[in-house]
C-alpha cells in the first residue's frame, strides 16, 4: 500500500488554491490557512467526483451566507478567469441565491462579482427581463405551476396565500428559475446551499429529491456535494444533507415520488 | 383581463424603492439590483395588506441577521424619514432583536441606527431603565412569569436552570418585554423574525400563535409577514412560517391554546 | 430579603467589562450599550456556575457566527491578557470552529486573532501539523475510527460517502480532534456551538450527550452554557438546546448510551 506523503500533500494544495482562486497561494500564517491548503485545496477539490463549475457554485453560496467577501472574491475570480462561469451566469446565480438564502446574501454574491468585473475590467453583463411585454397575471401563475412542476417533479401549491402567490408562483418559478440566462443543473446547486441552510426539512428532502429524479445529478454527485457543502456549513448541518442524500437516493432509484 | 405593464412595475418599482429607503433609486447595474425595483419594492412592499410599519420592522430584523449594513442604513433612513418609527422606538428595537435573534445581530441594527441618526443630526434618545430602584429578585421573577402569560398566553416555565431563571424570567419577560418604548404589536415582528430564522419548531409555533391569540396581529396580516420574510431569509425558511400560521391560525380561530 | 441595586449592578456591569475585555469600558450612548453592561456582563458573566476559560469559548464562537468583529477583538484580546487562553490553544480554536460552524466562520475567529495578537505585538505561534511523516491511507481511518469512539462515547460510522469517509473519519476525528494543542473540554464548548447553530437535532442531541458522558463536563455548566449560549444566538435557538441538556443529562445520570 502507498503512503501518502504530506509534502506532496501541500504541494498539490499549493497548485490547486492558486489555480482555482486565480492568484499565488499566499504562504499559510495560521493553522487555519494551513487547513484550506491541506485540507479544502489539497484533498476536497482535488477529488474528480463532482466538476469545477459545480464545486465554484457551492463554494459561492456557502461563502456569501457567511458574508465571507475575501473567499467569495477568490471563488469568482477563479471561476472567471477559468472561464468556468460567465458575467451573466454569475448575476443570474447571484439573484437565485438571493431567493433561496435572502436577497441580503445574494447581495453579497453580488457585490463580489462587481468587485472582481471591476478589477478585471471586463464589460457589465446585460440584464434580460424575463417578461418584456405586458402580461397576463393569470398566465403568470399558471406559467409558475408548470415551471413548478417541472423543477420539483411533482405538483405546486395552489395560490392560497401571498407567500405562495406572489412568492411562490408569480416569482419563483414564474420569474426566476424561468430565467434561461442560467441552466438548471447549475441552479440545482444554488437551490441545495439554499435549503440546506435552511434547516427546514421539507425543502431540504423536496429539493434533494427533485435534483435527482429530474436528472440534473445523481447519487455519486450529491454525495459529494455533502462534503463540499460541510467546508462551508460545517459538519452538523452537512449531517442532515447526508441524511436526505442517502434517504433520496434510494427512492428516486426505485422510481418513488418524494413524499413529505 | 387588464395586462401588468413591466414599464409600470419599474415605475412603481422606482417610486417605492425611493420613497420607502428616503434616497433617489439608484439606476440598476445588475440583474440583483433589478430584482429589488422589479419584485421587492413593486410588488412586495405596495401590497396593501400590511402596514409599513410592520414592514420596516421586519425588514430591519432580516437584513441584521445578515449583517447587511447597506439595506439596514436604507430601512432605518427611510422609517425615520416618514416618521414611522422614532429614534427611541428604533433604540428598543435594537435591544429586542439582540434578545431573538443574539446580541450580535440586535448590534448591527443598533450600530445602523447610530450611523443614520448621526447623518441626520438627531439628537440622542433617551434610555429610560426598566427598573431604576433597587429590587426583590423574587419580585421581579414574579413580574416575568406574569409578562411571560401575558406575551405567550399560556403560563410560563419554572425557573429551573439559568436559561429560565436568569434568562428567561428575569430578563426577557421580566424587563425587555415590559419595557414601554416599543408596543407590543411592533415587538411581534421582531420577535417572529428571530423564532422564523432560529429554525426552532415550538418556539416559531408558540409565537405565531400567542401573535394572533393576543389580538395583536391576524391570519391576515400573518400570511403577508411570510412574504416579507421570504425576502430576508429565503423561500425555504419561510415555508416553515407558512405551515405554521396556516397551522395557528385554525387553532387561534377555534379558539384553541398552542400545543407543543 | 435584601434588594438589588440598579447602581451596584451598573458598577459591577463596568467593572467586569472592563477586566473580561481588557479595556476600559465605554459609557453606553444606547439601550443595546447598556443591556451588554447591566445583563451580559453584570448578570451573566459574573456567575459562579462556568468558568471563564469557558465562556470565553463560548462567547467566541458565537460571535464568530454573527461575524462580529468588534466582540471577537474584545474577547480575544480578554483571554490573551488575562491569560485564559494562550495564542496556540487559540489558532486551533480556529480550525475547530471552522470544522463545526464552516470555514468562513472560523476564519472571522481566525483573523480577530491576527489583529489582536498584532495589536499586543505577540510573535506568532508555531504550527504543528498532525501528520508530519508519510501515512497508510487506511490507519487514518481507522485513526479517525478510534478518534469518533473517544469524542463521541459511541462508535462512528463507514466509511460510506465522501462526507464520512474524507470529511468525518480523514479530518475532524483522523486530524482535528487528535490534535493536542487543545484540550478537549475546550473543544467541547466549541463544539456544542457549532452543532447548536447548525439547528440540527441528532448532532445537537449527541453532542450534549457526550459532552457529559466523557466527563468533560456536567448537568450543571450544560445548564450554564445554555444561557452563555443564548447571548450570542438569541433565546429561541438556546431553547432547543436546554431541551437537550435536560433530556440527554437524565439518561447520562442512569448510564444510558446516547439513542438517536
């Protein structure tokens, strides 16, 4: 059996945080930053179970709901100049964080992106409305309850109070995750930091399900997202991600319907 | 059918946003700061079925649990500027938020309040004690364990361990709450704010219950505070709340007291 | 029965701020400045139920969480001048609250006490890493087998997914826990932090469970740590976990292993 070799260790840390935030990997001052380089660099990112894109999604929306600017900078900035993730794809998942952790962490994400555009000096993004032309507010519901359906894989709510109405239907799913500026596989991510803050069980079991039994990931995938989630959760609330993935997993593999 | 025009909503969007944070609406850059004229300031906050009062309120306890000094300084400007709530009003808000949502959090209000009274030249608010002569400690749990039946509408705990006695009993109940400079309507959003981001199942049930059982709020008014929430904390947490109020508000109408 | 007296608690309030921060208190200029005076540091800390070393733990990691600088520096520079806790034990304090509250959290701590050790002109403490020669990747595990059965009193999971196997058995118990640079009744108070905030049941459970069961602590500073606790993530969240104390100290006082 190989040994592993802690030089090689800190090497591989060395080369994968400069490479994936963009700039010289400052020398470790702190047990802490020692931690990101052999830990977080060396031995998470470099795992080839789940992709850069996927990985620099998470990362951004655990950091901003920790209003981490320094991490979120280095994130943006790596996904960028990788050419992972786009201006515009950036600001569209900005606006679907905002939804699913509070418009205040979007925020944050949000005004990472201007900082690093900014010093990077590229050109703003266009901002396409989702809805140009007058509508319909009856259209606009239903438009939600199929962009519902087709998120979730099982039916809406019916617009019985504000938060599902104008929440819910006209915003949600008849605004946001219409919005093609953004594929729903990416989203999926966003959506999973979201929940998986929360703390609410319905959306974090729901959300867990639905990503798999649309097809946008698998069980391979979620389970790495546990642990890339964890770096920016921590461990307790990772536990109960973990809990869902497995749960989850086995009934979208069997073909059975989320049930509450 | 009448079609919403999206020229409108930014109209409306624009008026609000300026009126309610008292600053011209800057011209947006990013799809985020859109989002904010397009959907929160159009079409959350000019819904008439709750008052801007309760909004501000709400608002300021959301955005201080993210730390989120830019929407803070916006909210308390603009509830200062149209005189929904006064300094001393705001100075006990601060100090309410601190007890539901952490002394941190409840800081960063504070720290806002400091900054946008400074820019408005106002004068210091008083800070009037609760208890300015000495006391009988057995008094002043008495007096808590009445504030507690008078809050929650069922009879409160035994002062059993610290978090009761020297918590819950003698300072929550048996000062902050009984304090006069903030009406108790008022210091039910803040306190549903603080139960809504705890996660905490009894605590968000037994508040959303006592805020209807003690006529302060209604099933109304309950289901749009979910909305405005949602804004702060993310669709998921709040649909935690909405179960709540749905589950509530049948017992409050009924008639019936809350139930672990 | 003798009374209280608002005065003395004003000059007990002063004089424990000033000792436990190491700086001179300021005059309050609001309601929150004083209730940190006249409650946090006159009524709380000044119980004889937990030390300081403790609260100080404590106090950091939950203020750590709310990202709040100007506590973090307080107490830092509090238990650096007083001598509760050293610059080493603190660097790893870092690492551990990043393992249970997220990275961005410990590094908030991580970096409070670069700013305050700079401020007192400390030299830097030294970084031992825990594994300085090559390692069998399978003895990690099984290290961090050993290591979960010594922390948890009960016996850790397989190695099934990325989250147990890279993260829980590699890391926080193959690495984290082993380290010596901090006793692990320290980590304990860091720890229930960290599974508090996260509001999930089984790690809250099971930590407060072991916390007692290993002997590091007791029915009595769990009891306290709830109200030091609810400070800093406000009443409703330190609810749940004075359930906990309650419930798992009555099967720790009959022998009973800890039951999900």
């Amino acid at each position: 059996m190989s040994l592993l070799d802690p030089a090689e260790r800190r090497r591989t840390g060395i080369r994968n945080q400069a490479e994936l935030l963009a700039a010289a990997a400052p020398e470790p001052h702190t047990l802490l930053d020692a931690s990101w380089r052999d830990f977080i660099f060396a031995e998470v990112w470099s795992r080839p179970q789940l992709d850069r894109r996927s990985r620099y999604l998470i990362s951004m929306s655990g950091s901003a709901r920790s209003q981490d600017t320094q991490a979120l900078d280095g994130y943006v900035r790596g996904a960028l100049s990788g050419g992972e993730l786009s201006l515009a794809e950036l600001r569209e998942a900005a606006l679907h964080v905002a939804v699913y952790s509070g418009w205040s962490v979007g925020g944050c994400l949000d005004a990472a992106i201007t900082r690093v555009a900014a010093a990077m000096g590229l050109p703003p993004a266009p901002i396409p409305p989702i809805r140009a032309e007058p509508w319909d507010p009856q259209a606009r519901i239903a438009d939600g309850a199929a962009g519902f359906k087709n998120v979730m894989v099982f039916g809406g709510p019916p617009p019985a109070t504000a938060y599902f109405e104008a929440g819910i239907l006209n915003f949600v799913f008849g605004e946001m995750w219409m919005r093609t500026g953004l594929d729903q596989r990416s989203r999926r991510w966003l959506t999973l930091v979201g929940v998986s803050d929360s703390a609410a069980s319905i959306p974090i079991r729901s959300h867990v399900h639905a990503a798999m039994a649309s097809g946008n990931t698998n069980r391979a995938e979620m389970n790495e997202f546990v642990l890339q989630y964890a770096i920016h959760a921590g461990w307790p609330k990772a536990s109960v991600v973990q809990g869902a993935v497995l749960e989850q997993a086995a009934r979208v593999e069997k073909g059975l319907p989320f049930e509450a």
